[in-house]
C-alpha cells in the first residue's frame, strides 16, 4: 500500500479514536451504537486490467455494539437509509439545481 493512503488510514483512525474518546467523556456508551468500517482501495487495483479480481483493500474498523442482534438492527439501518430516496434531491432536480 502507497504511503499516501497509509497515511490517510492513520488520520481516520485518530478521527475515529476522537469519537470514541467524545462518546466516554460525555458518558454515553451504555446509549451510542455505531459502526465505522472506512477502506481504501489500492489505486492499481482500479485499472481496467484489474476488472473484475478480487480487491484486497486496506480497512479500519470500530464497533460500540454489544452483540450480534445490535450490529444487525444497525445493518439494517443502514440498508433502509441507503435506499431511502432524498426528498431534496428530488427537489432540486425540479428546479435544475444540483449539488454536484
């Protein structure tokens, strides 16, 4: 893996400790679920002669979950927020405004 990302990985798991650390100092771990997964994809593995191979990407995961029935309610979350379609982008595309 590239220094670059490397180094990106180091920032976001100082990020993500940061978090962690706000959600004990403001005594809400018995309250707060989270999952964080952030992966970086090697850039060689984004060339066309690449398609279709398995990616081994570089990955950093935090869990403030307590069993499995937890992770799935918050996978399930996920799924149905991700599927959710975005009232605003709906109006934005009546006025022929876009965020992008």
């Amino acid at each position: 893996m590239d220094e670059k990302s490397i180094e990106l990985l180091m920032k976001v798991n100082q990020k993500i400790q940061e978090i962690e650390d706000l959600v004990i100092d403001s005594e809400m771990e018995h309250r707060v679920l989270s999952v964080v997964m952030f992966g970086v994809i090697p850039e060689e593995a984004l060339t066309e002669e690449n398609e279709g191979e398995a990616i081994e990407m570089k990955s950093l995961f935090q869990f403030n979950i307590q069993s499995k029935d937890e992770l799935k309610s918050v996978t399930e979350a996920i799924f149905q927020a991700y599927d959710r379609e975005d009232p605003l982008d709906n109006l934005l595309n009546s006025l022929g405004l876009s965020l992008n």
